[in-house]
C-alpha cells in the first residue's frame, strides 16, 4: 500500500495513524529491535536510525518507529505483511452456555487480539474482533508494563484498550447491555480497571487485586452501560483468561491445561492439587523478532506439510510464516532430514527458503527453539512438582484450534500424550459470566486453587531447558 504523508511532530509510525489510519506492529515500544514495522521509503527526505536519507532509484527499507519525515511531503510503501487483517479466533468448544434473557456481551481482553460476542435470549447475534490498539506501545506485556510505569502511560494504554471495545461494540450496535463479562490477562484487565500494573513487572511479582469492582460500562469508559463482571486472576502471569479456561475445561487429575498465546500459561491437575506457571514462549512464535513471521493474516503460511507442501491463509504468494506453520516447519525439516538436532540446516546454509518471500535464518531458528524449550521445561517442572506425568493435553487459546499436536510433540514442545482442543475458553468463560454473574463468588473460589510455580527455582529446570534446545 502506498501512502503519502506530510510533514509532523511524530515518529513516521505515529503519523501513519494519525494521518492513514494504519496502525502498524510495534512490539518493541519504539526500541527498533522486533522489526516488525518495516517499510519502504519512496520519495521525500527522512531521518531514519540518526541517519538522513533521500530515495532516488530505489525506495530505501526503515523501520516506522525509528523514521521521522523531515521534508513537507513523502510517500511510502506500507507491505501488506504490516497492514493486513489478523485472523482472529472468537470460537470455542465445550459445555453449552445457559439461557440469559436480555442482551448479555462476552469480551476476551488478550495482549495482541479483542473478541467480543452479544448474546440475546440465549441466543447469540453478533461476534467481532480486532487486534488491540495498545500494540502501538509493545507487543508483549512486559513492555505494556514498562509503558505503564507512568501515570500518563498507563492512561494511554486504557484509552487505547476503551478504543478498541468501543470500535467493537460500534460494529454490533451494543449500546446497552444487562451483563458484560470480561476475560483477560492479569496486565489487561488491570489496565481496563486504570489500575497500576508495574508491580506484575518485577520480583516479588505482586498481585495488586484479587477481584475487580463491578462497575457499569460507561463508568470505565465504553459504550455500552450495564454491569461489569470482570474475571479473577490466579497470579501475576495468570490471569481472568486461565481462571476461565479451567472453568471451561474442568481438568481432571493427569491434564495439562496449554494457552499458548503471547506467553505459554500451563495449570497441570494433580492428586496432589493445581500447580500452574508462565513460560516466555509465545512472542517467538507470534512473529516477534523474527523476520520470516507474520501474524495469522492474509498472506501468512498457516500449515506446513510433508514434502515441504504449505497452505497459505487467503491463497495467494505468501508473505511470511504465522506460529502454527513455523512449529510445522520444524517438524517436517527435521523429520525429513533437512535439520540437525542442533537446529543447523543440512546441507549448511545461512537460511532456508520455502517461497521466496517466506524464508527462515538459523538464528530465527534459534530463537524458536528456546521458545519451544521453555514451554517443555516448564512442563516438566510442574510434573516433577505434582509427581505425576501429563495424560492428556487440554489446548485453549486461538492458537490451539490451528496448533499441530503432533509436530508441537515431534519437536518436543509438548509431551506426546492425547489432546483436546478447545478454541478461545477466555472468550466463553467471559460470556458464561456475563450469563450467569452469581457466579462469579464460585470463579474468585476458583482462581485461588492453583499454586503458582516458579520454575527457576524448580531443581532441573535449567537442565531440562538446556535438554529443550536440541529437536529430537
């Protein structure tokens, strides 16, 4: 897409939503070092990583948050890998929702991605989605927690969280509702509620509430009046969206709750009681860093499969990989003898190749490889700390109804035991509360059962993290 721009006090990311209306990724914050906001400059001059620079025979490659416009015009190539819209999943398998008279609206609050669903007398009449305007400060939420280490910061992660419910419940003409049940990380839901994160940001990792206050709509800013029911967290790094998918699950002793999103949350069931930790995995595998990623929108290769065929979401030349095809990926280079244990191509090679806008380098390979290794060794530790072995995979979050158990178990991210896919159960519990809001008491019961597990301090971790970095 090409775009001209005139001259502004903002960073050229900053003016390309100001003046376009594009948002692009920006998940370091305006660090420079994710990449993901990379464009192409066509004409005018620029300033770009301290640098001036004037395009005359070919547009010049910058990153949009590290590039300001100097001259009063300039125009710009924004790829489509950076514009295009996300797939979302607002889907979920499980128990059937009670009957609510009156209009009742479920909202999934997630770092990256908003789904929001109405439901009027038991029946629901609208879904929408979109990603979360907050990703203009930071993909992760780490970052968010850096930005919101300020009073003025952390407002403007709320407004721009309020911006994307309202844009939502613009799309389904929601204007008043009997009940609104919220679901989302513990970051999110803090922010939704202008409360102060940052003690989530550093050790001892405090909780700052246990429960939300349920307040109406328009009182925290959106469009919508009517009660809000906000989900309760388990931990710093567990929030209202695993509360929801335990209540959605309904785990059993040997199962092993994944949500592997923008972290990896895990909540094993034991005799011995819930044992629950975070592992650092999902920025790898939701592009962030790596070159060869993309977001699970048009033009992203979704699957990769034997003989090195692949899909791609919309059809089309692909842009780039999406996380569900770079864990395929993996799986078939290694299986076909295409990848050492140690993640180097055979025969060497700097990078491997399957299209030529989609290739991957050894040190994105690299980089995938620890994220598998901390979700497999936050497993381990938590079967060493419930003293029992995962029986059976229970897989929530978007991602998992896209997730190939059986290459995410080839490559030895996840133990290769049966699984059960459930789709968004943040989504679902958010609705379910929203339905039946005397519940919520059963929920806050609920979010204080799992023990929270460091995994650092677990004996063996760092050794089975180590042992996780090689592909079987």
């Amino acid at each position: 897409m090409k775009v001209l721009l005139h001259r502004g006090s903002d960073s050229l990311d900053g003016e390309l939503q100001r003046q376009a209306g594009i948002c692009v990724p920006r998940g370091c914050d305006g660090r420079g070092y994710c990449r993901q906001c990379k464009v192409l400059l066509c004409s005018g001059e620029w300033i770009t990583e301290g640098t001036r620079v004037v395009p005359l025979r070919e547009p010049i490659p910058a990153l949009a948050c590290r590039t300001r416009l100097l001259s009063q015009t300039g125009e710009i190539i924004v790829p489509d890998k950076v514009t295009g819209a996300t797939r979302i999943v607002d889907d979920w398998r499980g128990e059937a929702l009670p009957k609510a008279d009156g209009i009742r609206v479920g909202i999934d609050i997630g770092t990256t991605t908003v789904c929001m669903v109405v439901m009027q007398d038991g029946h629901i009449v609208g879904r929408a989605s979109a990603l979360n305007a907050q990703r203009r400060f930071g993909d992760d939420v780490v970052t968010r927690i850096s930005h919101a280490s300020t009073l003025a910061g952390r407002e403007e992660l709320r407004l721009a969280m309020i911006e994307t419910l309202n844009s939502l419940l613009r799309q389904l003409s929601t204007t008043q509702a009997d009940a609104i049940g919220v679901s989302g990380n513990t970051t999110m839901c803090l922010l939704l509620h202008g409360i102060d994160p940052t003690p989530l940001g550093g050790a001892p990792f405090t909780l700052p509430c246990r429960s939300f206050p349920v307040l109406d709509g328009h009182a925290l800013g959106l469009a919508c009046s009517g009660p809000v029911y906000t989900m309760p967290p388990i931990s710093a790094y567990l929030g209202g969206d695993i509360t929801a998918g335990l209540s959605e699950t309904s785990p059993s002793p040997g199962d092993l709750l994944v949500d592997l999103g923008t972290n990896c949350e895990l909540v094993f069931c034991t005799a011995k009681g819930l044992f629950c930790g975070a592992a650092a995995a999902g920025p790898a595998f939701e592009g962030s860093g790596l070159e060869c990623a993309m977001a699970a929108q048009v033009g992203a290769i979704d699957h990769v499969l034997p003989g090195l065929r692949y899909s791609v979401i919309g059809g089309g030349e692909p842009q780039g990989f999406c996380g569900s095809s770079l864990i395929d990926l993996l799986a078939v280079l290694r299986r076909e003898g295409r990848l050492s244990r140690e993640g180097r191509l055979i025969p060497p090679a700097k990078h491997f190749s399957l299209a030529p806008n989609a290739r991957i380098s050894e040190a994105e390979m690299e980089e995938l490889l620890k994220a598998k290794s901390a979700v497999s060794a936050g497993i381990r530790a938590l079967e060493a700390v419930g003293g029992e072995s995962v029986r059976r995979l229970l897989l929530a979050g978007g991602f998992s109804l896209h997730l190939d158990a059986k290459n995410a178990a080839a490559i030895g991210m996840l133990p290769d035991v049966p699984s059960r896919q459930f789709g968004n159960t943040s989504l679902a519990g958010a609705l379910r509360l929203a339905c039946d809001p005397d519940s919520l008491p059963t929920l806050q019961e609920l979010a204080l059962r799992p023990q929270t597990v460091s995994f650092n301090d677990v004996a063996g971790f760092q050794e089975w993290f180590l042992q996780g970095l090689f592909l079987e």
